[in-house]
C-alpha cells in the first residue's frame, strides 16, 4: 500500500516550511541578514548576553553550526562576545547597536510573512493550528529521546 504523498503530514509541512523559509528570507536579505542568523537574533532580542550553550539549545542547532553562525553574526558587525563575569571560561553574546537598530524592520518583515500565510484562516484556527504543530513537534522530541542512538 502506498502513501498519498499529497496527503502526507511530512510533505505539506515540508512543502510549507520551504515556502514561509523562502519568503523570509527575501526579507531578511534586503537588511544584509542570513537567514540562519535570524532564529539567534530573535533570542538575543529576548534575552541579551546569553552564552553560545544557552543560544544553541534555544534555537535547537548543533553547537558546531551555532559557532559557525556567530563568526558569520560578528564578522557582519552584528554581535560581540564578552567574558562572562562569573565564568572566565564562557563567553556572552551581545548584540551591537547595528542589530538591535534591526529588530523593529525584521520582525515586520516576519509578521508580513506570518500575515500572507494565515491569509483567510481565522484567529481560532491559528491558535488551534499553532497548538497542533507545537504539540507534533513534541511527540517527536520524544520519540527521538527514545530511539536507539
């Protein structure tokens, strides 16, 4: 028996994901921003100063690929790193003047794209869907705790 690829929660969410991706990205693009600087920045506008550990286990990446991310984020001028008062050994992340200028234009941006997706659904529907795909996501952390390694 074979599965309906359109009906598959796997290529809609995948086909949606590259599409809301795509779009955000033009409007990242236009500020000199990459898109897997974004996810960091929007922690870092929540919380400034977070350590490179705190950073990747929020935004959910590999350690390798967060480092890389930040050499790229203070290259391009939109963060420096700072000694830990505290812990000599940890460095905090702190957002430049530049970026947090950012925040206000790329979080618009966002909401634009947010705003095109939700077209026509209403506000109970997106809560619902929000819900559901939160919870999707969950069932998966889980299952993947307990698969073999």
């Amino acid at each position: 028996m074979s599965m309906d690829r359109e009906k598959s929660p796997t290529t809609v969410i995948n086909h949606l994901s590259r599409l809301l991706t795509h779009t955000l990205n033009d409007q990242l693009k236009s500020h000199g921003v990459a898109p897997g600087q974004f996810p960091v920045l929007l922690c870092l506008w929540e919380q400034d100063g977070l350590t490179q550990r705190e950073l990747y286990e929020r935004v959910k990446i590999e350690q390798a690929t967060m480092s890389n991310t930040l050499k790229r984020m203070e290259r391009d001028c939109l963060i420096f790193r700072e000694p830990d008062p505290k812990d000599r050994r940890a460095m905090r992340i702190h957002l430049t003047g530049m970026a947090k200028e950012l925040e206000a234009k790329l979080t618009k941006g966002a909401k634009s794209v947010h705003k095109a997706a939700f077209d026509g659904i209403k506000k109970k529907e997106r809560k619902h869907l929000m819900e559901m795909l939160s919870h999707m996501g969950k069932n998966l952390e889980k299952a993947a705790a307990k698969a073999p390694k």
